[in-house]
C-alpha cells in the first residue's frame, strides 16, 4: 500500500498543531463558534443529533493494521462521551419507541459508545468524541499518517475505487496510482476548495464496475484503446439525493497522462457555472442535466485552453506514474515450502476441520474471491451482526482485524463499499486457519453478497439530517433473515437503508431500497425495487422505482418478507442454479411485487 512520503508525514503533523490552536482558541472564546465551524469542518468534524462526529480519510480503502490499532485506542479511549450527555440522547431515543414486530416483538434502538463505524465511501466515522479533545485525536491520528481532511465541505472529497484493485483477475489497469495522484492533486487545491457543493470521484480499473462509477460526480473507467493504449472513459453528473441521476459520458477515450487537466476543465466549468443559490440544486449533476451538450462543449473548450494556451500543466509524467506505481508493489509474503513438526500437525488438524464443516464451504464461496496471483485470495470479514449496526466495529474488533491482517495479509486491509473490511493478500493455504481465527472472532459470517450483508447510514439514531432510524429496520431484517438455508436459497441481492434523502446508504441502487421519510412529525419509509450500482450482479447503474406509499415501521419488514416471497414464486430455475432476484425482477416487472408490498401493509393493519 501507499506510503506516505516525509512531506505528506509533515503536512499531515503541521495540519494536527494548526486544528489544536484553533480548538483552544474556540475553547478559550477567543475563536467564536461560527468562525470555527468551516475550520473542524476542513478537518473531519461535524456537530452530529448528540454529539460531535469525525469523519476519518481512507483514500481509496487502503488501510494498514497499525492504523487499525489507532483506530481502536480511539473507539476505546476517545468515543466516551460525557454521562450527561449520554443519558440525555438514550431519553431523547427512548421517547421515539422501539419499532414494533409482528408477534409482539420489537427492536429498540441502542446507542452505543466505543465503536468506529465503516461508510459506504470506504471511510471511518466515531460518533462520540467529545469536542474538547478533538485535538489529541488528531495527533495520534497523524502519528499514523490519518487524518480528515476534505472529508467534508464544498471541496474534492475522498477518492474512492474497488475493494479488489491491484488484484482483481479481470482488472485492465490497477487504478490505484491514479488515485493517489488525483488525491495529492485535489488535497487542498486552491481553485477548488469552495466549490458549489461538495464533489465526489471514482475510478474503476476492472472490467466488471465494483466502483459505482455511474453514481458518481466524476466516474472514471480505465480502459485500453484500439492500439493498446491505456486511457479512461469519463462520466460525469451522476448522483442520489433528491434528484437521482445517473453520469452522462462526456469522453469515450481520455489518454491517461490528461487525467489532471481534463479534471481540471471539468471542474472549473462547475465552479464557474455551479448554483449557489439553492444547496438542493448544487451538484454537478444538476447543472449537467440541465446544460447537456453546452456543458460538454464548455469542458471541451477549457480543456483546449488548458492543453493549448496554458502549455497543459497537469499533464502526468511516465516518471511520476512510475514513481507513484511503484509504491504498489506487491508484498513480500516469503515461500511456501512446507510445515514441520507441531506447526505443520496443527495446520493439518485446521484444515481437516475446515473442510469437514459445511459452513466453511459456504464461507469459500461467499467471502473468498479470486485473485490476480493464484496462489492468493482476497477475504471479506462480514461486519454484519446481530444486535451491532452494518459497518460498526468496536475497538477489540479493529484490533483483531489488525492482528488477521498481520498475520495473513502483509498487514494490509481495505475498507469497502457494503460497510466490511477485505483482506487482499491471503495465501490459499491459509484459509482454514484464517476462518478458524475470524470464525471464533465473529467475523466469518457467510452472508457476503446476501440480503442481510445490507448497507445502511447511522440514520436517525445519530445524524441530525436524518428523518428516520435506519438502524432498528436494518436489525429487524436481520433478525428475521439468520437462518443461512435461506439466505443462500435467496441469493445475491443488495439491500440499502438511508434515514433521509441525502441517501448515505445508497437506497437508490439497491435491489430493495428503503429510505426513512418524515410524515407529520412520524417516521415512515419508502420501498424502492431495481436499483442498480452497475456491477456485473446489479448491470447498468440505474435508480430503484417506488413502491407505493411510504410504510410505517413497524410494515417493512412484513413488507421486505413478502417482496421476498413473491421473488421466490416467480423465479426460475435452471438444474441447481435460480435465477437472481434482479433477473426476475426485471423479467416479470415491478407490479407484482408492488401487489405484494401493498398486501403486506394491508394484511399488517387487519392483524392489528
């Protein structure tokens, strides 16, 4: 993985001792709230429903163990909020109620202390530290070369790509160094550190779309071209939100050494023409959907400034390529040639285990992938549990993954799109013993690509945007999908939970999209069916279509239940293998299914 160089090293200490003097300045009073506002905001720091919140940068995903372990000294030491303060958010939850079950049952919502939590844009976020040290978190975080900057604002955010990049077998180009070069790029960039609205890139590298790139402000697709000549196809304008819209392509081949000026023209003609008088309507995709052409034609033209009159100053080197590629170099991970004595007896002993239990067979086929080395694999921990919300880790949790990456991934792992964690350099002799150690963890859950591997945002239990909890439906579903005969009989299928609008947990793309609503001061959600992200399982990345109504809580998941069962009756079968439920989805059409959720509400109302 990347590694950051002495003046990265020092930028990121300077930035720490530059947040610690404005802190005490605004402790002290001598820094008035207002004015401090965009300075924790540059840095990671939101005020959240409860308490501060810190989002912490994970450029592209790549994470090592001892940043794992900082991370745990942080969810143990530092997520700790005052007792007052705490008392006073479980009162607020309590008075909201739990969310109610058929049979009697209910999920209340529970605030937690002491975790990080893994966001859909390969990031980590704390919930609980208090303001007041906010600055010492900072430094330990530089000690490992973290931080969070432009992690909020109306500036480039976190560049994010594909879990498996560098090892995909179906990679085309590892696009890794292109991210690290657009992060060193964007980090701070004059021009564009008060944008319209905030702006989000993604590169994919592999030839299936494991990056959402359709989603995104700036998706970039690397490919080859007629000669072999390695460039990107470039989207732009994609987006959730109130108004989801899928990136229009604006380049079909942009050779790779233009990255940076084409970039360049792209957001400046943003910047220039972007609204600022209404946050709803600032994105980029707004202005592309409504410009169409004439926006084309005005990056085309800047880009020509750029190149022609400007002398292309952005224009990236073979040198400096090579240089940033060859911090991607492959780990050493030694020879394999054989076992001896106890070592090998014990291995022996794991490995028959293993194969004898068919949850390990399940565990294989659900959350190992294949890899570019053969002799490697690349393995998913499921951060999906019981009675824990998707994507929370505590801190012995963030210290076990760093003890199994230590000891079977070079020390390396990568945080991903659904909220888990992967480790890229696996031997394959090593699964056993891997499964063994994340099994006894409660990492090994084989339900990687299923419905209760779910996405969902803090919601309203935390985010003081939100309309809705996300987290007591994500855990009713949870609770009534743990029996793995069905999840498996199910099959793949992404469903996505957001508490508002603002779809943190991309309800637009899921196959099941539910997204929380305020009606009448009440939370009720919305069903969405056939969304897409664009991987080779979703294809093309499109919106999911609404339901009907929205549902009261205590409806979805008798609502989720019957969309499922309808699914079940109407899929086809071809020997062992069903057909996926976006395939049957998109064969029979959305009405039946729509029938079926309406059922639901209506059978639920009779019972009640």
């Amino acid at each position: 993985m990347y590694q950051y160089t002495d003046f990265d090293k020092q930028f990121v200490k300077q930035r720490a001792a530059q947040y610690r003097d404005q802190l005490e300045r605004n402790l002290a009073g001598q820094l008035g709230d207002d004015e401090f506002r965009p300075l924790r905001l540059q840095n990671g720091w939101y005020i959240q429903r409860y308490a501060p919140m810190l989002r912490i940068a994970v450029p592209y995903g790549e994470i090592s163990s001892t940043q794992l372990r900082v991370l745990a000294r942080i969810a143990r030491e530092y997520d700790q909020p005052s007792a007052e303060i705490f008392r006073d958010a479980q009162e607020k939850q309590d008075a909201l109620g739990p969310v109610p079950l058929r049979g009697g049952a209910f999920v209340q919502s529970n605030l937690k202390v002491g975790y990080g939590h893994f966001t859909t844009r390969l990031n980590v976020q704390f919930n609980w530290i208090p303001l007041a040290r906010s600055a010492d978190v900072m430094e330990l975080l530089a000690s490992v070369d973290m931080h969070g900057i432009q992690t909020s604002g109306n500036c480039i955010r976190n560049i994010t790509t594909d879990e498996r990049a560098g090892i995909a077998v179906d990679e085309i180009a590892d696009p890794r160094p292109f991210c690290e070069i657009l992060r060193q790029w964007s980090t701070l960039h004059p021009e564009f550190a008060f944008l319209p609205r905030k702006f989000k890139i993604a590169v994919n590298g592999a030839r299936e779309d494991r990056a959402a790139i359709g989603w995104y402000d700036v998706g970039l697709q690397l490919l080859r071209g007629d000669a072999g000549e390695l460039g990107f196809k470039v989207l732009v304008g994609g987006g959730m939100g109130r108004t989801p819209v899928i990136a229009t392509v604006v380049r079909e081949f942009l050779p790779w050494n233009q990255l940076m000026n084409y970039l360049e023209a792209v957001i400046r003609v943003y910047n220039r023409y972007g609204r600022r008088d209404n946050a709803w309507k600032a994105r980029i995709k707004i202005l592309v959907k409504a410009e169409g052409q004439r926006y084309i034609d005005q990056v085309e033209a800047e880009y020509r400034q750029i190149v022609e009159i400007d002398g292309a100053p952005h224009t990236i080197s073979q040198a400096e390529l090579d240089r940033v590629t060859a911090s991607f170099v492959p780990p050493a991970l030694g020879q394999r040639h054989g076992r001896r004595g106890a070592d090998a007896n014990l291995h022996e002993i794991l490995r028959a285990g293993a194969q004898a239990d068919p949850e390990y067979s399940r565990w294989l086929r659900r959350n190992v992938a294949a890899h570019k080395n053969p002799e490697l694999r690349a393995v998913t921990l499921s951060f999906k549990r019981l009675g824990q919300a998707p994507g929370d880790a505590t801190g012995d949790q963030l210290d076990i993954a760093a003890n199994l990456a230590e000891r079977f991934s070079a020390g390396e792992a990568r945080t991903t799109h659904e909220q888990n964690l992967l480790l890229p350099w696996v031997h394959q002799d090593d699964l056993p013993e891997l499964w063994h150690a994340a099994r006894k963890a409660g990492l090994a859950k084989p339900n990687i690509g299923l419905l209760t591997d779910l996405i969902a945002c803090p919601g309203g239990d935390f985010c003081s945007l939100a309309n809705a909890r996300s987290l007591p439906i994500a855990e009713a579903i949870t609770q009534r999908y743990q029996d793995l005969d069905e999840l498996h009989d199910i099959g793949e299928i992404d469903l996505h939970i957001s508490g508002c609008i603002n779809s943190c947990g991309h309800h637009h793309s899921g196959h099941i999209g539910i997204l929380g609503v305020d009606k009448d001061g009440k939370e009720w959600y919305q069903v969405t069916l056939g969304g897409a992200d664009g991987s080779r399982l979703s294809g093309a990345a499109t919106p999911g279509k609404v339901v009907g109504p929205s549902f009261s809580a205590a409806e979805v998941p008798e609502v989720i239940e019957a969309v499922l069962d309808t699914y079940r009756r109407e899929r086809r079968s071809a020997g062992d293998k069903a057909e996926t439920f976006i395939a049957t989805l998109r064969r029979v059409g959305i009405e039946p299914f729509k029938a079926a959720a309406n059922a639901a509400r209506f059978a639920e109302k009779q019972e009640a």
